[in-house]
C-alpha cells in the first residue's frame, strides 16, 4: 500500500490538534511536516501547541516550521472564546523541549513540493496565508502539489464567524482567493459536513476508558470545546471539523462530492469572506474544485475513535 505523503497546514486549535493525531495514527499517511499559522490562537501559541502534540504523540521527528502571524490584508483575528487562551481549552501539557524548524514556512512547504512534484498532499485546516504565500513566491509550486484538502467555507450552511462566513476563510480572504485560483487540486470539506462531525460526551467518555496522557488531552481539550458549542450554537457536543477533512483525503468514501466553481467575496461588506458555489453555471466558468456537500457523520466517528484508542494504546499510561 503506498501511503500518502502529507503536510497539514495549520493553526492549534483543538480539532486542528485531533487532526495532527489522527495522522500519526492512521497507517495510510505519512506526516511529513506541519506548518502553522495564526488563527485559533496567536502564532506563538499555535507554534508551542503543535511540537507539545508531537511530544505527546512520540512523534519527536516530525518538523514544525513557523508561518504567517497575520492575514494578507484583513486585520488580525484569534478565536480565544472558542479555543481558549492558549489554543487547546483546558489541557495543559508541559513545555515541549522540539525546537521550531529553522526555516519559515513558506520555504519548507516549497521546498517538500518541488522536491517531490505531483507526490505531496497539503491539508490546510487552519487560514490559507501560508498556502497563498507559497504559491505567490514560487510560480511553479501550485503546478507542483499533488492535492490539497482545504478545511473552509460554507455553501449552503450558515457562516460560524459571521451571518455568511466561516472561520478559516474570513480570517485570510484574500489568501483563500489566492488558492482557489491557483489551479491546485482542490477538495473543500466546508462546514455542509463537518457541521455533522460532532464528538459527543459520550465518545470522550469513551476514550477516557483507556487511561493515557493522550485521552486526557482530549478530554480536557474538547471540554472547553463543547462548552462554546452549548453556549453559542446550542450543539451538545463539539464539532470536529479538521479531523473529517484530513480523513476525506485517504477515504473518500465518508463524503459526496460535487465538482463546482467555487469563490470567495473580497468586497468587503456584510458578505466578506463568503464562499459561494455556481450550481448552475450561471458564471460559465468550469468548476476549480471538488466540494463535499453530503457526509457519513457516524462511520468517520467510528472510524476516529477507533484510532485514538489505538494511539493511547500506542502511547500507554
């Protein structure tokens, strides 16, 4: 079975962290490298909490380079209310003693792709700055990527950042608008989906029958993620959107898709940061993505927790 190769591009965040363990738990991916940008957290934040995910993970070899601190255009958001703080709620994990990667970013992501053209799999589940930054600095980079699965927007969902918009997206319109032009292959897992991704109480109760350091992570993480979810959206439970999107990308059957012409408002006004499909073709543009609009919201459940009980175990106490 040839794995697939891939970087997650990301901003920790508590499902981003889920998603960067689901990679180190899943026999069909390679982690190559995570990049990390601002978004859920401040940079700085985001930097610390995906080498302490490594570490917790034993996944000491993995390196982790330093991205964008701030949108292309847009002021600075951070999602404090959703994420907590620091980026993970209520875990506290030690200090990590990995170092950053001494190279930005944007380099390493050049870099891994032009050295393996058509062989490299970017799953972006954070803002798309690092992403847009790449394929501006090197002409030949977005030919050179092999997929790339885009955590973002909202079709025919309500945005969760305003009325219209999604987090990822209104947090960088501009770099969004930068990559779904870029003629990348791209597969959107919007919230259409992982709006239906929820971890219930009673699947962290679950995993908190293994007793390991990583099932307490998620525990306490995820407890300050359901709170925000009850209080805000009347969810019982929390939504996992970034892990759905990295497992689309080796197993394609958890969703539909659909191939559409997709782009983001950078007008500015009620509508910034809105994506918007032509269903219809009225705009007679062929479609630049793939979009998954329909999901099996308990098979990847299963599939999730069955792999995250196998990690702690993995793990052990």
């Amino acid at each position: 079975m040839k794995k697939r190769r891939i970087i997650i591009d990301t901003d920790p965040g508590i499902d981003d962290a889920l998603a960067i363990l689901l990679a180190l738990a899943e026999p069909r991916v390679t982690l190559e490298a995570i990049t990390v940008t601002f978004g859920n957290c401040s940079l700085e934040n985001a930097q610390k909490n995906a080498l302490c995910i490594l570490e917790l993970a034993r996944a000491n070899q993995i390196p982790v380079a330093r991205g964008a601190h701030r949108p292309l255009v847009q002021p600075l958001l951070l999602a404090p209310e959703t994420h907590g703080t620091t980026g993970i709620g209520y875990a506290n994990l030690p200090e990590p003693s990995l170092q950053i990667y001494p190279e930005p970013a944007v380099n390493l992501l050049i870099q891994k792709v032009m050295d393996n053209p058509g062989e490299i799999t970017i799953i972006a589940i954070g803002p798309l700055t690092n992403i847009a930054l790449a394929v501006r600095v090197e002409p030949d980079f977005a030919p050179a990527v092999g997929e790339i699965f885009i955590m973002g927007g909202a079709i025919r969902h309500d945005g969760n950042t305003t009325p219209l918009a999604e987090f990822n997206t209104f947090c960088d319109p501009h770099a969004a608008h930068i990559v779904f032009h870029s003629g990348m292959p791209i597969t959107l897992v919007p919230l259409d989906v992982t709006y239906q991704v929820v971890f219930s109480s009673a699947d962290r109760d679950r995993l908190l029958e293994i007793p390991s350091p990583l099932t307490r992570f998620i525990s306490e993480a995820t407890r300050f993620y359901m709170e925000f979810h009850n209080e805000y959206q009347q969810i019982d439970g929390c939504v996992i959107n970034d892990p759905l999107a990295l497992a689309v990308s080796y197993l394609p059957y958890l969703v539909e898709t659909q191939e559409l012409y997709v782009d983001v408002d950078i007008s500015g006004g009620v509508s910034m940061g809105k994506t918007y499909a032509d269903a219809y073709r009225l705009l007679k543009k062929e479609p630049n993505m793939r979009v998954a609009l329909n999901v099996h919201p308990r098979k990847f459940m299963e599939y999730f927790l069955e792999r995250m009980e196998w990690l702690a175990g993995e793990i052990g106490w």
